[in-house]
C-alpha cells in the first residue's frame, strides 16, 4: 500500500493540482497541508492557490512548480 505522502505525490504529478476535498474522498487524506510540507521539505517546489467554490467558500488548490 502507498503511503499518503506517495499518493499526493503521483496525483500532482499525474493530475497537476489537488484539494483538501479532493485528498479527503480519493486517498482519505484528512491533512493535506502536512502532506504538503512533507513534500516541501523532500525537495518539491509546490504552490497553492487559493480559490473559491460555487457556496463562496474558500479553499488552497496545491500543484507542483
């Protein structure tokens, strides 16, 4: 089984960006921003783009540099 850090990896690379929502319901990733600075601090150069969903709440969008 791949570890969360392996699967937020192969989706960023795989489907460029990913959300909180989307780690939560596709890999069960309840802290996405620690799997991000794990990533960060492996190397990756990652940035995050805040954006906002149809009910106007505000979300980070994260994808690789």
């Amino acid at each position: 089984m791949q570890s969360q850090y392996q699967m937020i990896l192969n989706h960023l690379i795989d489907h460029e960006s990913i959300s909180g929502v989307e780690a939560a319901e596709l890999y069960r990733v309840r802290s996405l921003p620690r799997r991000i600075c794990d990533l960060k601090e492996a190397g990756f150069e990652i940035v995050s783009v805040w954006r906002t969903d149809p009910l106007g709440q505000r979300y980070k969008k994260y994808r690789l540099a």
